[in-house]
C-alpha cells in the first residue's frame, strides 16, 4: 500500500477521534480571542481525547506563550496542535528492523487476549516477506486453541510456516523447539506469539520470563524485540497495560492496533510521552496492508484532521 493510500486508510481510521477533537474545536473557535476561558475549554477538549493531562498541559502553556490575547481560527488551532503533537511523537516513531546478522532475529509478542496480538505476528510476517525476509511463527499461546488456528491461518497467508504443539504444551518449550527449527531452517525472522490472561499475572510474569531463560540458553542475545500490542480503544487503561508488561519483561517497543474502531486514538501521543518507547507500527484494519510503521507527522495531522504536507 502506497504511503498517501496508507495515510487515507488512517484519516478513515481516526475519523472518530477525529471528529471528537476537530468538532469540538471548530465549535470553539471559529474566531475566537485565546483567552484564559478559551485555553481552559481547549484543555479539556485535549484530555478528552486521551492526550492525557501533561500532554494537554503542555500544548497550553505553549499557546499560552505564542498566542495568547490573540485571534485564532480552528484551523491555526489544528495546524499548532499538530506540529506540537508530531514533537512529542517523532522520538518514537522508530520502524522496527531486524538485524538480520542475527539469523534469526526473534520477536517476543505480548499483549492482552484481544489486543491483536496475533493478527498482528501475521501482519509483521506478510510485512516483511514483502522485503524478501523469510519469517517463521511459533504459536506460544499454547493455552488458547483459536489463537494456534488463527496463526496458522496466517502462516499459510504469509507463505511462513507456523511451529505449532498440543494444546496446554509448556510455552518455553515450545519457544526452544521454535528457535531450533528457526536456526536450522536458516529463517531470518522468529516470531514468537504468547499468552495473554493478565488476570493471572503471576503466572503470566512467571511464563514469559522462562521463555526468555530457555531461548537464552541458545541465543545469549535473544530475545533482540520485546514488543506490546495495544488496543487503541482502551483508551487510558492502555498506560495500566504497559506498565504492567513492563513489570514482567524488558519491553523494547509497541504496536497499537484497532485504531480504525477508536474514538480514542489521542493516547498514542499519551503513550509516547509517558513511556518513550518506540512505537514501531500502527494498525488500521484487518488486512496485512492494514498494518504499516508509524510516521509521527502523518498520525498527527490526521489525529486533528488535516491532510498531510506533501499534499
């Protein structure tokens, strides 16, 4: 998917944020002196669209010192809040590419059950069998039936073969048998999927981390990607998400999915400024193409309904 048809599919994905954020601002400010009532009115628009507080309190106090006293349009309101927004996302937005000396290069995927975690492993497989690279995927979420077959689904997509065991198989197990196949098969890439049942976080903590002890054992360097998949509509209960993750092992970065179904997409910039992880992709829909890495500018401007520079 050419990048202006990716970035159309995400102005269409983020329209209910956008419309959220963008109907509220032009209500406010069609022509409006930015006074103390209408930076306060401004900051709650911002909350509420899952910027978070500090974030919001931010983006104020820089209107505040720029153009305070001073009319404004929502258009002039928008093209600030982008340019400010593309700030605090561009450290972030850092693609995720496998160093391919390492042969293979190992993805670690967590996440919740439902954030697309899975959808996402075939996602990233597709994505790079586009570039040449050979992906296999290990279907670590031993416990969940519909989680192997869905993988084993997009194995078959992705022309990548999926290494699979009984149900309620040892994840670590599972991972080492993964990461032996992988070497021996000369992959370039292993993706390993894992459970997601965070109301037992104990044993959850308790998984991830052998797995990680086993595929040490061979490959002192592995995992080399910890990643998170985040759904965007939790809007703020995703910081709970990471921080918990983090918790139980070395995130490396995120990927945020589902942001065609959000109304709350404004947590991406919360995320990137709470955590400073990379956010390496971004999700928009079911298809492969759907998945693409995140540009910082172009989430920006869509995020408040502007088209992209370029155009």
């Amino acid at each position: 998917m050419a990048l202006s048809a990716f970035f159309t599919k995400l102005n269409s994905g983020l329209s209910r944020s956008t419309e959220k954020l963008t109907g509220n601002i032009a209500a406010t400010f069609t022509r409006r002196k930015l006074d103390d009532e209408a930076l306060e009115e401004l900051e709650d628009m911002l909350i509420g669209a899952d910027l978070g507080a500090a974030v919001a309190a931010r983006l104020i106090a820089n209107f505040r010192k720029t153009r305070f006293g001073k009319e404004v349009t929502d258009e002039e309101i928008r093209e600030s809040l982008a340019t400010e927004i593309a700030k605090i996302l561009e450290p972030v937005a850092i693609p995720l590419t496998p160093e391919i000396e390492r042969k293979p290069f190992v993805i670690l995927m967590t996440g919740v059950n439902g954030a697309g975690k899975t959808t996402t492993i075939g996602k990233l497989a597709t994505f790079y069998r586009e570039y040449g690279l050979t992906p296999t995927l290990a279907a670590g979420d031993t416990f969940r039936a519909a989680a192997v077959e869905q993988l084993q689904i997009w194995g078959e997509r992705s022309g990548s073969p999926v290494i699979s065991a009984p149900p309620n198989t040892d994840a670590a197990s599972l991972a080492h048998d993964a990461l032996q196949k992988s070497k021996a098969a000369g992959a370039d890439i292993l993706l390993i999927d894992t459970a997601g049942r965070l109301h037992n976080k104990t044993a959850l903590m308790d998984e991830l981390r052998k797995i990680i002890r086993v595929i040490r054992k061979m490959d002192p360097s592995a995992p080399h990607a910890v990643l998170l998949t985040l759904d965007a509509t939790i809007g703020q209960n995703a910081i709970g998400q990471v921080k918990t993750f983090k918790e139980m092992v070395d995130l490396t970065g995120l990927i945020v999915t589902k942001l065609d179904g959000s109304a709350r997409a404004g947590i991406v910039v919360a995320l990137a400024d709470s955590f400073k992880l990379p956010v390496h992709a971004v999700g928009t829909g079911e298809q492969a193409a759907d998945l693409r890495p995140f540009d910082a500018e172009e989430f920006a401007r869509a995020l408040v309904g502007l088209a992209p520079q370029s155009q």
